[in-house]
C-alpha cells in the first residue's frame, strides 16, 4: 500500500523519537540531508523485499558500431540486463571488466558473440563486442528516490516503511549530538526485521522474497 509522506513529517517525527521535538540547535539542512540519506537506505531494504515491484523497464534498440547509449535520466542502480531474440527467447548478459576490452574489441558478428557484456560508463552503458543493428536489450534498473529539499515535498513510501527512515534519522541526530543511539539502533533492526516478515507473507505462494536480487550491481551517482 502505497502511502505519502511529507519531508516535514519526517523531520517531526524523528525529532519525537530522540526527544527533541523544540531543540533549535538542529541545523534544519543536516536534517534535510538525513532523510535523504536515510531514505536511500530504506529503497536499498526495500528492493531485497519487495523485488520486482520497485524496479522500472527500458529498452535499448542498437544500431551498428556503436558502443555506449544512454542511460534513462530517472537511473540509480542496475538490477538485470538481457538480449531478447524473441517474445519466448531472453538471454540473460554479463557486465565485462575494463581489462576485458581488447579482448572484446570487433563486432559481435565477427567474434561470433550473439549476447554483448556490459559495462556502465559515465552516463551511459557500453556493450562489447560493439552489437550490431536490430538488436533488442532489456534492462531493468531502480530509478533513483526522489531528494527532498523543502517541507512539503514528499517520498512515495510503503505502509511503515516511513517509519524506518524516521528512526534512522533519529539514530543520525542522536550521534550529531553526542547521544548515544544504542537504544534506537535496537529499535531500527528490530522495526525492519517486521517489516521484512511482513513482506515475506504477502504471497505465500510466492518464492521466499526476502533475499538480495540476484544482480544488484553499480550505484550511480
């Protein structure tokens, strides 16, 4: 269930769990970087439970010689990448390292390679050998969370997970301050250790969900 909160609330809410709800020592941009921070957190256990229902799609159509295309501007980390021969036939691509490069220099074609590697550079993402026209590559990537600069902007969150973030801020100011967050560290393993088991029953009949993906690969920045 998809439930919006507000940066204010964030901020209110964390401040009300380390007892700090009046202090005007708190520097309102560290906050505001708190929760950016700890929302990015938060999608990061998210994705491990819910998997599939957090990513977006795209398609990359190649074209003969060359190399890198860009990336969608909404990107923040790549979970799978697959050349799709038919509706029936998807074959699943490896990333290369950069020392793999001559080795993969030509085209596909002449090295016999029907399914490219891939590498993500700079804002792009780079296939080799060089694919050759009419190739179809899916990617499935996590677009990046949205930064909240003024109060009312808000986070697209899941049922309780505002929470989270709330207390993993309140762990960010309590150490700013020179509290110790011992308590609240607790409190956060233990909030997402039920968030984790009520995910994981949300379709019985599925596969266990609660896992890393399978290829989580590449933050970008």
């Amino acid at each position: 269930m998809a439930d919006q909160v507000s940066l204010f609330d964030l901020k209110l809410g964390a401040r009300r769990i380390c007892h700090r709800e009046n202090d005007t020592s708190i520097d309102p941009d560290e906050e505001t970087q708190y929760a950016n921070e700890s929302i990015q957190w938060a999608v990061r256990q998210m994705i491990k439970c819910y998997g599939h229902e957090r990513f977006s799609k795209t398609k990359v159509y190649t074209t003969t010689g060359v190399e890198t295309y860009d990336l969608p501007a909404d990107f923040w980390m790549l979970y799978m990448v697959e050349r799709q021969f038919s509706d029936t036939d998807r074959r699943k691509m490896n990333p290369y390292m950069p020392f793999e490069s001559s080795g993969l220099a030509g085209s596909a074609s002449d090295l016999w390679m029907p399914t490219p590697k891939y590498r993500l550079v700079g804002e792009g993402i780079s296939f080799l050998p060089k694919p050759t026209s009419g190739m179809t590559i899916n990617m499935k990537y996590v677009p990046v969370p949205p930064r909240l600069a003024n109060d009312h902007d808000v986070w697209d969150s899941v049922a309780g997970w505002d929470e989270l973030v709330k207390v993993d801020m309140a762990i960010k100011l309590k150490t700013t301050i020179d509290e110790d967050p011992g308590v609240l560290t607790l409190r956060l393993q233990a909030l997402l250790t039920d968030l984790q088991e009520l995910a994981g029953l949300r379709d019985m009949g599925e596969p266990e969900r609660i896992q890393e993906p399978p290829m989580v690969i590449d933050w970008w920045w």
